[in-house]
C-alpha cells in the first residue's frame, strides 16, 4: 500500500514518527513534507498529498499542520479526496466506517506524538462500512 505524507513547519517530528512506523509495516511512502522548523506554506504539501489520492497514485494521505484545519481544507479541495480531521483514535477510525476518510488530517499544535501515529495506524487498518454510509458519502463529492 502506498502513503502519501506532507506537513508545514509544525509538523517535521510527527511526520517523521509516522514514516518511521508505517515503513516498519511496508508501506511505501512518498514524503512531500517539509523536514524543517522553518516556516513554509502548507498548501503546497497538501495539494501535493491530495493529487496523489485524487489521481490514486497513492491508496491513502497523511498531512500535518498546527491545527489541522488549513492543510485539511487544501486537500479537501480535490475531486475525491475525503480529509478528516482527527484528534483522537476513535475519530479517526470513524472517519473511516462512516465517511470512506482517505486522508487524515493531524493538528501537530494539540496531539502528542505517539497520539498521531495510533491515529494513523487506526486510521489505515479501519474499513469503511459501506451500507447505510454509502449513499452519504456519495452525496459528498460535486459534479
């Protein structure tokens, strides 16, 4: 499976706590993030991640910024691209049984570390439930 990853400057030590573990798993990742504390833009990772999904370069996305908000709000731009914000692990597995999630979207500023990287895992080892979530998340996306 591959993983598409970018962070601002908020994010480099998640980011790399969350590489380290998924490629521990196998997952080939593709990094567009930033590896410094320098500030950046985070549009321009989250673009980057969210092509990769919209194009199904990449099976899943991973972004990170301070809040979450704005690199979520980016990536959510894209045709096809369902980012969820998550705080905590059982939002993101829900973000997956219910919305078909497939990017997670991670606020560096107000999640520990080892915090992102169970939310991540959860994330990426939950099914969507399909069902009665289906037709709503097939009302999401605009012709």
């Amino acid at each position: 499976m591959k993983i598409a990853i970018g962070n601002d400057h908020a994010g480099p030590e998640y980011k790399a706590a969350i590489v380290k573990i998924l490629e521990a798993k196998g997952y080939e990742v593709v990094n567009y993030g930033t590896d410094t504390f320098e500030s950046v833009d985070y549009p321009d990772f989250g673009h980057k991640v969210a092509m990769d999904v919209e194009t199904k370069n990449a099976d899943f996305g991973v972004v990170i910024c301070g809040s979450g908000n704005g690199i979520a709000i980016t990536a959510n731009k894209h045709q096809g691209v369902r980012c969820a914000l998550c705080w905590i692990k059982e939002i993101a597995i829900l973000a997956r049984q219910h919305n078909d999630a497939n990017v997670i979207s991670i606020p560096a500023r107000f999640v520990a570390i080892q915090q992102a990287v169970e939310m991540v895992e959860a994330f990426l080892s939950t099914d969507f439930e399909g069902g009665r979530h289906a037709n709503r998340v097939n009302k999401i996306a605009c012709s």
